[in-house]
C-alpha cells in the first residue's frame, strides 16, 4: 500500500483527535503505528487508552509539558530536536506502517526546529509509510509538501464563554 503524506492544522479543535482517529483505525487493520507528540507532556486523558493499544500503537513524547509561549527555551529545543531524531529512526525503521507527528506542525511554528526538518523526514518517508503531521499554524511549505491537508476552522467554540478545558474531551 502506498502512504501518503497528510496533514492536520488550522486553528479549529479536533487535529489530534483526528490523527488518533486514524491511529485507531490503523491499528485495527493491523497495521502499526508510532506516534511522536510534541510539546506535550504527560496527562492526557488518551494516555491510559494508547496504553491498552502499546503493541500496535507506541506513543513517546517530546517536550516538557507546558506550553511554550514566546522563545523558547534551551529545553524545549533540545526536547524537540531529540523527537525530530527519534521520529527519524521510527520513519526509518520499517517497523511503521503509519507515523504521526503531533503538534509539529506548531513546534516548527514556535521555532523549536526549522520547517526544512519536517520536510526533510517527509523526503526520508519510505514510499509505504502513511505520515501524518499535526498542529496549527502550519508553514506554506507544508501545505505545499502534503498530500492531504484538512483545516480544522473554529466557528464556534464554548472555551470563548469560559469553559474550561475537560478532562476526557479536551484534555
């Protein structure tokens, strides 16, 4: 099977929601699947669900667990540097049929790595791997790059009324 190069952005909810949407559907066409997530670290309610799933889905992250706001620090570079060469291995390993890069698209944007490094794993894609990047703000490159790009475009959301973040649906 071919894979192609999809990717999730725009500011809208639901990008990683739907590349772990994917991730689940791959795995139950038996089919593994690495997830890198960016930026993130841990507590999110999908944890305990993926951990169920580990021989068909593994999952590592590659950040400090907050958000990065402004410069970034000397750690959160490091973090991502450090997921863009693991992410490397993964895609090279052959032991992925499906990889998903969550929130890269955004440590890109924050300048955790340059753009040219998202593209460069893209170029290093074996034609059989599906990979699949995430995260808003995508660079034009991107857009360009993939085969499939969905905006997710906020309409409407309850967060503008003071919603909180919940844990299960947001968090």
């Amino acid at each position: 099977m071919k894979g192609y190069i999809q990717l999730y952005t725009g500011d809208g909810k639901g990008k990683t929601t739907a590349a772990l949407g994917l991730a689940l559907r791959a795995a139950g066409a038996g089919l593994a699947v690495f997830i890198g997530q960016f930026i993130k670290g841990k507590g999110y309610s999908e944890d305990r669900a993926l951990a169920t799933l580990r021989r068909a889905i593994r999952v590592e992250r590659f950040g400090r667990g907050c958000f990065v706001r402004g410069k970034p620090k000397a750690s959160d570079v490091t973090a991502a540097r450090r997921g863009i060469a693991r992410c490397e291995k993964a895609i090279l390993s052959g032991k992925y049929d499906v990889v998903i890069l969550d929130e890269a698209a955004v440590a890109a944007r924050l300048g955790l790595f340059p753009v040219e490094e998202l593209l460069w794993l893209a170029d290093l894609k074996p034609p059989a791997v599906e990979l699949v990047i995430t995260g808003r703000g995508a660079h034009p490159k991107l857009l360009k790059r993939a085969d499939l790009v969905t905006e997710m475009r906020e309409k409407k959301h309850y967060f503008r009324r003071g919603v909180k973040a919940r844990k299960g649906i947001e968090l």
